[in-house]
C-alpha cells in the first residue's frame, strides 16, 4: 500500500489516492475514454452488417441508445474525476 499522503477521493470507486496513485487512476479512466472510441468504431462495423434497412434501424437505435447512456455515465465519472483532481490540487 502507499504510504504518502491521501489527497485523492474517488467517487467512482470509494477510494482515496495519493497524488501519484490518483493520476494512475485518472490515467486509467483515459484509457477507458480510449476504449470508448473502440466501441464507437465496433458500433459502425455493427450498423454496416447485412440487416435490412428496418431491422438495422431498430437494432441500430438501440445500440445508439445504450452506447448514449454508457458514454455519459463514463464521461460524468470522468468529469467528477477531473473536478476532484483540481480541487485537490
């Protein structure tokens, strides 16, 4: 365990970070930020399958909607991350 001083809190995961362990930890929501793009790409391979244009509508309304709803929760938990990082700062 670390042995600084805490000055880090994460909503996202309850834990408190030293300043070091607290970029790591921002890093890593990067790196999610990062898989985000990933998925975006996935979801346009996913709309260019061979459907026909009314399933692939519906499917794709679908996909749109949860990509819609994890990306906000993802970039809110980023935002909060950040916000926490500048107050500690």
């Amino acid at each position: 365990a670390c042995q600084e001083l805490a000055g880090f809190y994460c909503n996202g995961c309850n834990r408190i970070f030293c300043q070091q362990h607290a970029y790591e930890h921002r890093q890593s929501f990067y790196e999610q930020l990062d898989w985000l793009t990933v998925d975006h790409d996935d979801f346009v391979c996913t709309l260019n399958d061979n459907a026909s244009i009314a399933e692939r509508n519906y499917l794709s309304k679908q996909i749109i909607d949860k990509w819609e709803e994890e990306s906000i929760g993802n970039i809110r938990k980023i935002a909060a991350e950040a916000r926490l990082a500048l107050i500690d700062a």
